[in-house]
C-alpha cells in the first residue's frame, strides 16, 4: 500500500501525548517509522497487518540504541497503539484507514466491501479495541479472496526443518559475520517463518547465504558503520538475513 490516511491533529492523540512525555521525539518517530513499515506491506496477498522490522534494524534506520527501541516498543503496545501476539507486532486499526481509493485491485476491494471494522473516539490508529481474533479473521478473509477453502485455526503442518544444519550452513558461509553457537526459539521462530513463508530447503538457503557474501552491492553488511548518533554498527548478524524484507531483496537480484 503506498499510502495511508493520516489525521492532521494526530499529535494531539492522548497516547501519543503519553508517549512523548515518556520518551520524546524518539518514541513519535518509532511509532510512525512502524506504522508506515506496516502500511508498506499490506497488499491483496499481505492483509495481517504486521512489523516485518525487527528493533535492530529500526535502531539502524533512525540512530537510535537497540535497548531504547525495545523499550519504546513494549511501551507502544502497553498503551495500545500497538499489539502483540507471539513475538509479531501489529496495527490491525490500521485496517480502518484503509478505502477503495487506495488499490486498484479487484480482491483488495472486495475485501474493502466485506471487512467490518470498529470506530473508536479520539483514537489514533490503536488496536486495543479490536477484537483479540481479528488477525485470524483478516487471514481467514485473505483465503476466501484467494478461493481457497477457509481453514480452521490449527496451524499446517509444515515440512521439519533440522535447525543444527541452518547453524552449520551460517557458520560455513558467513565467515564475515558473526558465529552462531546456538538457535534459541526465538531464532527457531525466524527461521521456521522464512523457511515456510518461502519454500526454503537448506540448499536455498545456502545458496542465499553465497549470494550475499559474494556480491558487491551486499559488502556493506559485513562491514563496521558509524551512525549520525555515533553509535558504531558492526557485521549484520543472523536475524538480520532471516528478514524476509532481506530475503527477497536478494531473490529479486538473483
């Protein structure tokens, strides 16, 4: 989606109110850094409405230290302009801002007709109200629109994916970034996501992994940066490539 309604008295939200007294003109610059990251990737195949960035790349991207970026973010979804659901941040409110002059695609519309929304007072884009299942509606709405069959809530099977061999598959081809000696279930969840979401074997995923290691124009992630703050960034580390942003950037070159 390439843009989205923005309220010109926005500012004056009192969540927003709340966190710029907290944490200034960082946390007004996080919030709306995510919302238009989201809004980014919503389309007629994308209708969940959440944060592909993690907070190491928004630190990246606004010069703002990792450890304030996660607080700040915690704090966004304890006021309710965002929400969490096993370890995915999302803005389903969002999904309000949304008309029929935004796309022209023929299934974007049609779910323009039939989604139901709820309107909140002296409200910016939050979540708190929406009902907890929206985001299981929104897929459930996705899969009609494609024609398929609505599924239950149960989560497909997916092919098992041998975790020790992802770590071996790093280590051997990523000589210039950091080692990986362990993957915790947080890194476990990434790289189920990516692997899943694109139909990776450990093959692929070696050959992405060459791919970026052997190119010119992916040299910079290997290398140590200096943000406007002064805060030193070294290699790009093992969640930073299991990015799907990342991913496909690389599958489009290739």
């Amino acid at each position: 989606m390439q843009w989205f309604k923005h309220s010109s008295d926005a500012r004056n939200s009192l969540k927003l109110r709340k966190v710029r007294r907290k944490y200034g003109a960082d946390g007004y610059a996080i919030y709306w850094f995510c919302l238009e990251a989201i809004a980014y990737e919503v389309d007629k195949d994308n209708l969940t409405f959440d944060l592909k960035e993690d907070a190491e790349t928004i630190a990246f991207e606004l010069s703002i230290q990792e450890k304030r970026v996660e607080e700040i973010m915690h704090y966004l979804v304890e006021t309710g302009l965002f929400e969490s659901s096993q370890g995915v941040i999302t803005c389903l409110k969002l999904a309000e801002r949304l008309d029929k002059s935004m796309t022209n695609s023929p299934k974007m519309r049609a779910w323009l007709d039939s989604k139901s929304v709820m309107t909140c007072a002296d409200d910016v884009m939050t979540c708190a109200e929406l009902d907890k299942n929206r985001l299981d509606q929104n897929r459930l709405d996705q899969n009609r629109l494609d024609n398929k069959p609505v599924k239950s809530n149960k989560p497909d099977r997916a092919p098992s994916i041998d975790y020790e061999a992802v770590k071996t598959v790093w280590n051997e081809t990523m000589v210039n970034s950091p080692k990986v000696s362990k993957l915790n279930e947080k890194r476990k969840r990434l790289v189920k996501r990516l692997f899943n979401d694109n139909s990776l074997t450990i093959e692929k995923f070696r050959n992405y992994l060459l791919y970026v290691t052997n190119t010119e124009s992916w040299k910079w992630c290997f290398e140590v940066s200096t943000g406007a703050n002064g805060v030193k960034y070294g290699a790009r580390p093992f969640e930073y490539f299991l990015k799907e942003d990342t991913f496909l950037r690389a599958k489009e070159e290739i």
